[in-house]
C-alpha cells in the first residue's frame, strides 16, 4: 500500500465514523423526551428540535460527502506536489504558504455550506438573527483566526525542532493541548467574537437550565 492509499483511506474512515456518529446521535433522540428535560421543553417545541436536526444532519452529509471527494481528488491527483513546486525552498514559508493555499481551495466550499446552514435551516426555523453583512465579517474572522493559529503552531514547531531536534514534536503536542484546555476556559470571549449575548427573557429558565447542568 502506497502513501497516497493510506491517506484516501484514512479519508474514509474519517467520513465514515461521521457518519456512523451521526446515526448512533440521531437514534438516541428518537427517544422520548428525557424526563430531566420535561420541565424545560415542551413536546412539541422537543419535535421542532429534533426536525431542526435532522434537516441539520442532513445538510452535514453532503458537505462530509463533498468534501471527502473533493479531499480524494486532491490527493490522489499531482495537485499537491505542484503546489509544492510553487513555494519557497524556506521548510516554514513553503508549509504556511501550503496550508493557506489548501484552506483556499477548500473555502468556497465551506462558505457555500454555512451560508445554507445560516440562511436556509436556521432562517427556517426562526434561529437567525444574522444579516449577510454579519456573515461575512465572520467568514473574515474566520479566515483570520485560521491563519494566526496556523502560524503560531508552525512557528513554535519549526523553532522548537531548530533547537531541540526531534523533541519539538514533543514540545508542538504539549502546545496544542494548552491550546485545547484554553480553550476551554476562553469559550465565552471566544464566542463574543461572533454573538451578542442578552439575558434570557423568562428569568426562571436561567435557574432551571442551572439544576439540569448541575444534575450531571
């Protein structure tokens, strides 16, 4: 088995477990309504959300189904080596200007699959409290924090393996998981960044949302 085989069948697998996932997910909403949750949501608005996913999963798979062939495509054609042969001999330019090109072939699709996401099931449903102009800047955002990652992690490990040799991969996974933990506790600015919280109209929802957390 070559190297371009392995990468289109861990390809596969990945899309596969997808969707296995989402099967095993969906079968455990097809119960009835949890008994923690029957104070909280009413039978019919727990039907809402549970068509409202389904038409969710639904728009998932054909994104996973294109963007799995588009991803075959890649790698099993020379578009890789030729987007190599274009950048600089510099190991970190070379690998930046790689993952920026790859993430704008890629973008067009991504972009098309949120706008759907955002202006066809969320606007269906009564979700959407986003204009186009809002949506955009979240794309640039996006774009934006992409890059920045990219370069941080890039920079860190070409750095780290300049001065520690092969133990910067070490030094690269301690950073990645910091950046997961952080993540973790930095959820909220995160989240600023795209929406604009206000208080919940029905205050005693709050306190009920609280006893249902705390129940787990």
């Amino acid at each position: 088995m070559n190297f371009k085989t392995g990468i289109i069948l861990i390809i596969l697998f990945n899309y596969f477990y997808q969707y296995l996932l989402r099967k095993l997910q969906k079968s455990y909403l097809q119960r009835p309504l949890p008994k923690t949750v029957e104070k909280i949501y009413q039978e019919d608005e727990y039907q809402t959300f549970l068509h409202y996913q389904e038409d969710k999963d639904h728009l998932f798979f054909i994104e996973k189904t294109l963007t799995t062939i588009l991803s075959i495509l890649m790698v099993g054609s020379d578009l890789y080596p030729m987007i190599i042969s274009w950048l600089p001999d510099s190991p970190y330019l070379s690998s930046l200007g790689f993952l920026i090109i790859i993430t704008f072939i890629t973008f067009p699709l991504d972009a098309l699959f949120s706008y759907l996401f955002q202006f066809k099931i969320e606007e269906k449903y009564g979700f959407n409290h986003m204009t186009i102009q809002t949506w955009i800047i979240d794309q640039i955002k996006d774009i934006f924090i992409s890059f920045l990652l990219i370069s941080i992690l890039l920079g860190i490990g070409f750095i780290g393996y300049h001065y520690l040799g092969k133990w910067a991969i070490f030094l690269l996974g301690c950073c990645i998981i910091i950046f997961m933990v952080a993540c973790q506790y930095f959820t909220l600015p995160l989240m600023k960044l795209y929406h604009h919280f206000t208080e919940l109209e029905d205050p005693s929802l709050t306190s009920k949302l609280e006893d249902l957390a705390k129940s787990y």
